[in-house]
C-alpha cells in the first residue's frame, strides 16, 4: 500500500550562473523521495546535484501538466492495481500481451505507452539513465510511484505547488532565451492551462470531444458536470459526476446508457446533514489501520472497530440498513438499464447517497447481496472519501483489485459475518455445507460471504479449502 504524509517530495533547482549556458536550459537538480536522494549525480554514498539541460523536462511538464494532475481512467484496471502496490506492471503487461494477437496488443501497448508516458517524469530525459518517477492523481492525493522503492502518496495541492515551483525555476532560468527549444518549452510551460476546464473534462473521463459532445447533448461542458464558474482542481476532484463517468468507462456504454446513469446521480440533493454524521462517525473510530497494512487487513480491522462502536457482538448480524438510515444516508432503488453495475454512490457536491440497480439481471433484490452492497458502499463514505476515492463509486465497473476496493471487500464481508463467527461454525457443524448454511441463514448472507470468512479465518482443512477455493472461483462479487 502507497503511504501518506505531509512531505515526501523535496526538488532542489540553480540554473547554470553562466547566463548563455542557462539560456540553454543547463541547470543543477536533486530529486529527494522520502529524504532520499532519488535523482541525482556523484554516487549513492555522496550524491550531489545532476547537472544537465532541463528543456526537455520543462517541455514535458507544459505539454503534459493537466494529463499529471488529474485524475483518468487506466485503460488496464489489473496493471493499475499492480503499479499501485508496486509492482513490477510492465513485466505484467508483457505477460498480458504475449497471449494476445499481434494487433492487438500493438493497440493495448499504443493505449498504455500514452497513458503512462505523460504520468512518468522521467520519460521527457531521455539522454539520462534516470528512474522512473510515475505520478497518478487518486482522489485528493498524488500516488507517487518511484522505481525501486515503495509506492507512496502525497497530498495533491502539495505535489502540485512542488512541481510548478520547479517549473517556474527552469522558466526563469531560461530568461529571455533565443534558443528555439528553449523558448518551444516556454510556451508550453506558459500556457500549460490553455482551455483548462474542457480538457480536464476529457482527460477526467476518457472522453474525446466528439463523444463529450454526444453526452452533453448541447449543454455546455460546466451546465452539464455543473461546474462552478472558474471551476479550479478541487471542484473538479469533488464532483461526482466526472467521477462516475470515469468510472464507467471500462464498461464502454453508449452516450445514451451514461446520460441514464449520470442522470440518476443528478437527481441526488446535496446532503450536507448525512456528511455531518458520517463525519462524525468517523472521528469517533479514532483509532486508524496501519498505514503500511495490507489491504484486507485494514479491511478486517476497520469493521472490527465500527462493530464495537455500535455494540454488536460478533455471533449477532450487524444492522447495516438501520445504520445507513441512521447516518441520514439515502438509500434508493432505480433501474440503470445496465445489468452489469450493482450500485452507485455519490458524494462531494452532490449526496452522498447509495442507488442500488433495480433491473432484474443486476440481482439486487435479495437481502444478503443488499447488504453486502451496502456495507461495501459505506467503507468508501467512511474511510475513503478524504483521501484516495474521488466523489463517486460504481460497483461492477471498476475492478475489485485496487487497494481500496480490496479494502471495501474485506470491510464488508467483516462487518456482516465477522471470521471469528465463521471459524465457530465450521468447527461446531459436522460438514463445510451444514456450515455454509447455517451462517448464511443466521447472518443473513451469501454462501460466497460465508464460504470467504471461513476461508479467511484460517481454520479450514485442506479438503475443504480446496473445495471452497473452487466453488469461490466460480462465484460472482457481490454476494
């Protein structure tokens, strides 16, 4: 898991003293990651400032700029979960690629390459054996993924004012340059933001003009994602629209599925009163995961402390629908027309609120997958929403591999059938199936619920963890 804090990335800048060599865009940096010296010239054991030209850099971070601070969707939802923990995601990719067909997987790398290349620093210094320096908006934060160390976040303004201060320093250092490359890099630092607000938009939701267009059906970009006037980043990390239809775009539905979707989330009133309470729910759950924890750990630990608060004990089901109610969140059902998405939730300018898809394929009507949902959908409110999950969630179309979904997975599954529970059961039961049944009637959940806490308590025999493991790769989430 990426770790957070206030200050991980420290960038020391001089342009050359030599005004004509500056002019050129010749300069001395170090790179610290952590206080760790990350790029940088002499040796590890004495490093010291890299001197060399910064044009390329410079001309990177201006052409690039809007494409690094915000948040996109991964055209591959399984290597964005591997560079997220730190993985070795090109190495994934090559795997992924060799089963494909010649073309396509030319079109798959085509996609990644652009992706990644704007969001790696060190892609513009090409004549530099440098690491790369990967950089992922996520919510509130920039993940920050250096090579050869552990992934990591900080804040996004933070990162932002780090990387323009040093932009502005190689601009300024550059002066009044007659370099053609030189001043080629100036102008695009200098008008990095040129038609900021429609480019975002495009970035934020994969969408070209041609498609935006389509969407918002003649309105103009800020009546339809209903932007403030001089919408700035954090408005736009905040709205949940652009959120949900980022999300939606692994599922590649047609302009009219998305303005249905879009449109049920419009409808949500803001709900200043339900973030109050959800606020304070979680000050009181002052006790927060190790930062450094595995997803389902935290997960498991999470539901553990928000059981206690409420006083259930782990042989009692846990009241979500009262506790949702309780919270003044909404809770409603509607059709989506999309069998494959089970819920949405929205907060930030709108909400929060949770939709469950009342379409008949999306089999959302049975209490157990209800509430499973839910609780899935209340780890994210919770724990999520100040950080790392943008004001949106749309369960069945974003993968359940990344860190926070894995957490959200294990939260839920925790909190309705705690594993303590399981593990009793499959002791007391003569057979894994009378088990099963018991704690699915009792706790009212899924067998799949049922059949993971028993897993995941660790006291299931061979025998049974393999039958358990195949039946588990046969069932769909949710439960």
């Amino acid at each position: 898991m990426a770790r957070r804090a206030q200050h991980m990335m420290h960038i020391t800048y001089h342009p050359d003293p030599d005004t004509l060599r500056a002019a050129q865009g010749w300069g001395r940096c170090i790179v610290e990651i952590n206080q760790q010296p990350f790029w940088y010239g002499g040796t590890a054991q004495e490093p010291e400032t890299l001197e060399w030209t910064w044009i390329d850099l410079l001309h990177h971070l201006g052409k690039n700029w809007l494409h690094i601070i915000t948040e996109a969707p991964w055209p591959n939802e399984r290597l964005a979960a591997a560079m997220q923990e730190g993985k070795d995601f090109w190495a994934l990719a090559e795997d992924d690629w060799s089963d494909m067909s010649p073309d396509a997987a030319d079109q798959e790398e085509a996609q990644m390459l652009a992706f990644v290349r704007p969001r790696n620093l060190a892609h513009a210094l090409q004549g530099l054996a440098l690491p790369a320096l990967y950089c992922y908006r996520q919510g509130k934060d920039m993940q920050l993924c250096p090579e050869g160390m552990a992934p990591l976040r900080m804040a996004g303004r933070q990162f932002m004012e780090t990387l323009e201060k040093f932009g502005e320093q190689i601009d300024l250092g550059l002066g009044h340059t007659t370099h053609a490359r030189a001043q080629q890099a100036q102008n695009a630092w200098r008008n990095r933001n040129h038609n900021k607000t429609q480019r975002q938009i495009s970035i934020s939701t994969g969408l070209n003009a041609t498609e935006l267009n389509q969407l918002q059906l003649g309105q103009s970009p800020d009546q339809y994602w209903e932007l403030p006037d001089s919408a700035n980043d954090e408005n736009l990390n905040a709205n949940g629209l652009l959120a949900a239809a980022r999300m939606l775009a692994p599922l590649r539905l047609g302009a009219e599925q998305k303005q249905q979707l879009l449109a049920e989330l419009r409808q949500q009133p803001a709900n200043p009163q339900a973030l109050q309470q959800l606020d304070a729910l979680a000050a009181a759950l002052s006790h927060t995961p190790a930062p450094n924890g595995k997803p389902h750990e935290q997960g498991y630990q999470l539901a553990q402390l928000l059981r206690q608060h409420y006083r259930v004990s782990d042989s009692a089901p846990f009241p979500i629908t009262q506790v949702i109610e309780q919270l003044k969140l909404p809770m409603c059902s509607t059709r989506f027309g999309c069998p494959q998405l089970q819920a949405m939730a929205i907060w930030g300018h709108r909400g929060p609120a949770i939709l469950l898809n009342a379409d008949k394929d999306a089999n959302t009507s049975a209490s157990h997958v209800r509430r499973i949902l839910l609780a899935h959908e209340l780890c994210h409110l919770l724990f999520d929403r100040q950080h790392a999950q943008p004001a949106a969630d749309v369960l069945g179309a974003t993968s359940t591999s990344t860190h926070t979904e894995q957490r959200a997975k294990a939260f839920a599954a925790e909190l309705l059938l705690p594993r303590d529970s399981a593990a009793q059961a499959y002791a007391q039961h003569p057979t894994l199936r009378n088990a099963i049944t018991s704690l699915s009637k009792t706790f009212d959940v899924s067998p799949k619920v049922a059949k993971t806490q028993i897993l995941n308590s660790g006291m299931v025999n061979t025998d049974d963890e393999d039958d358990i493991r195949a039946q588990l790769r046969q069932d769909r989430f949710p439960g």
